[in-house]
C-alpha cells in the first residue's frame, strides 16, 4: 500500500474542496477499502484532510486505539448498541430515526458527556437516513437533548444515490431536500455544517461541497467516474503474489479442478499460492479473463481459481523467463500496462470498490511511500 499514493490523492481531493470553501472528510471504513486505516488516516490528515469517516462503532474505536484523535463520525449502528464507548471516544455520532437518537442519548448519559450529532435526512437514496415525513419529530427530540446539555447538532447530512452518473436529474433533487432539511434543523436553532458529496461529487460536483466533503474510494486512487487513463488520482493498492511451483505438462493436460482449462501444447504453469480465501474472485476462473504480470509480461490464468491457489500460463517452454520465487502482480496502478482493479471488475461486472475491500485472509499488507 503507497502512502504517498493516498497523500497525493487526499491532497488533490482537499484542493478542489477548499476552492469551494469546504473542509475534507476521508473515509477510512472497511479497514480504510482494505488499505488499513489508521495508516490511512494519519496520511490522510497529513495531505489536508481534517476529518474521518468511518461506518461502525468498532471501527470508529479502532482508530481512536491506534492513536488517531482527529474528528471522527460513525454513521451505522444498530438502536440496541452500547454507545458509551463511543461518545467518551469524542466520536461524533449520526442518527437517521427516534430511536437512534434516544440509544445515543442514553449512551451520552452514561459517558457523562455531551455528543455531536449528525442528522442523516434521507433525500432519496431510501436506505439510511430520516423521511422528510418524520424529519420534525427528529429535529423535537435533537432540540430537546441540545436544551438539557446531553448533545449537540454539529451537522445534517445525506448521501448521493448517483453521483457517478454526472447529470443524473437526481443528484440535483437530492440537493434540494438536503437544503430543505437544513433550513427546517435552521429553523430550530441549529446551525448545522451541511455535506453531501462522496467521491464522484466531489470531483464533478464543486456546487455541491457545501461545508464539507466525504470522499472515499477516490482517497485510494480509484475513479468513480472517470477512467484510469484520465483520471488525476493514483492507485494505493498493488497486490502481488510469488512463484511457488513451475512446471511443464504435455497437450492434453487439464489443470485444476474440473479441467476447465487443457493445454494444446506443452505449457510451463506457474502456482500462485492466492485464493478465494484471500480475496481472488473464483469467477475469473478461465477463458484467460483473469491476467496478472509476471516476468514484466501479461499472463492468463489457467483453469479454476481454488481456495489458496491458482495457476498461470507462462506460454511454451523458453518463452518466459522466470523462476520459482519470482513475483506476480495480480492487480496495481496500470503503469506500463500492468492489471488494474477496474479491469478485474469489469470483468466481474462489479466495481473496484468490491476488488480493493475483497483482498483479505492471508495477504500481508505493506506499506511504502515513506510515514503516515
């Protein structure tokens, strides 16, 4: 994982929001897309970003036990959980109905301390977030706990249903019930910070930074709008693997299991102890649609991809020069033609996101790029 990747992207990223006069929020959820968060977050911070957003409550005390004591909002819990950890972390909290609200309350009771809210107002993307019918009786019961000293309103939000389809008419509908939201939380007293934009607005959207923005894959170098080739951003992530085994087997040979794959002539396979298990997709099993470089050329995979292992077709004997022991890239930043994660999910026909947050298991994570 290169540090100096994120840096590079956070600092691009925080650019174009302080020409709109908004402040940087970087996602670090999932163990920051795989990258590991709390690296993510202290480079993050470092390139100009000023807050943190995470998911869960675990994660949100994750980084606070690793050090990190930057402004940091969890916005997914369950009503039944123990929020007291949380608000005695100084972790600001969203809440998207009643109920919510009172389970954080009660857990800001027990820390003895005050929490910072976000009121999360559903606008359209109908998953998180409040109904615009149920909005005021929020807005009651935030007013009511701002009185009696147990919270504050430090922000009213929502996300973007399609905000990597710039000119979609409903990024802009969105942006009316947020502002609609807001005026009614104004109306109240409050005077709430307002965000909306994720990645894509970020990069497409400057008219709706508002007071702050929240990119997240775009923080790892991954583009949800614009392809590799153009987009400024620079991909953190390069997974590699090692030769285990090479080997020559004659035409007729399958390889792995259901010898979907049969060599037509003598082929050298290289084994490649990465799987399934550690977050190699099974579905790009054959047919040469998984590729991965090795020995600086692109290579297909041979036959299924299996729990802890899959083997690549090095061409006839004398083609290629390698040996056991020599790297593999499976996927990294593109240069000189190497695999991306947008190709593998294009093949997949899902998104980077899902390639980057899917390696996992036995993959040892290193960092480079100098310190966070």
């Amino acid at each position: 994982m290169d540090l100096g990747a994120v840096r590079h992207n956070v600092a691009h990223l925080s650019g174009l929001a302080g020409r709109s006069g908004a402040a940087t929020m970087v996602v670090i959820k999932a163990d920051g897309y795989g990258h590991g968060a709390p690296d993510v977050a202290r480079a993050a911070l470092a390139a100009g970003a000023t807050r943190l957003g995470v998911a869960t409550l675990d994660e949100a005390l994750a980084v606070r036990a690793a050090g990190v004591d930057a402004p940091l909002l969890a916005w997914l819990h369950l009503p039944d959980e123990d929020f007291a950890a949380a608000v005695a972390a100084g972790v600001e909290l969203s809440v998207s109905s009643r109920e919510h609200l009172a389970a954080v309350l009660a857990g800001a009771r027990a820390a003895g301390r005050t929490v910072r809210l976000h009121l999360k107002a559903d606008t359209g993307l109908n998953r998180g977030g409040c109904r615009p019918e149920e909005w005021p009786e929020l807005l009651d019961d935030a007013a009511a706990a701002v009185a009696d000293g147990t919270a504050e309103v430090a922000a009213v939000w929502s996300h973007l249903a399609r905000a990597d389809e710039p000119g979609d008419p409903s990024i802009d509908a969105q942006a009316v019930r947020l502002r609609d939201a807001a005026a009614r939380a104004r109306e109240r007293g409050f005077d709430p910070l307002l965000h909306l934009a994720n990645s894509a607005a970020t990069l497409t959207r400057p008219d709706l930074h508002f007071d702050l923005v929240r990119p997240g894959i775009a923080a790892y170098g991954l583009d949800p709008v614009a392809a590799p080739a153009d987009s400024p951003l620079r991909p953190a992530m390069t997974v590699r693997g090692r030769i285990a085994l090479l080997k020559t087997v004659p035409p007729g040979e399958g390889v792995s299991y259901g010898h979907e794959w049969v060599a037509t002539e003598p082929r050298v396979l290289a084994l490649i102890p990465l799987g399934y298990a550690d977050g190699v997709p099974r579905r790009m099993n054959n047919g040469g649609r998984m590729r991965v470089r090795v020995g600086g050329v692109i290579r297909p995979v041979a036959g299924r991809v299996c729990m802890d292992q899959f083997v690549v077709d090095c061409g006839r004997p004398g083609e290629l020069d390698v040996a056991v022991g020599d790297p593999v890239e499976l996927f990294g930043t593109g240069d000189g033609g190497g695999p991306t994660a947008q190709e593998w999910a294009d093949e997949l026909g899902t998104i980077h996101y899902e390639i980057v947050t899917g390696i996992k298991g036995r993959v040892r994570r290193t960092v480079t790029g100098g310190t966070a």
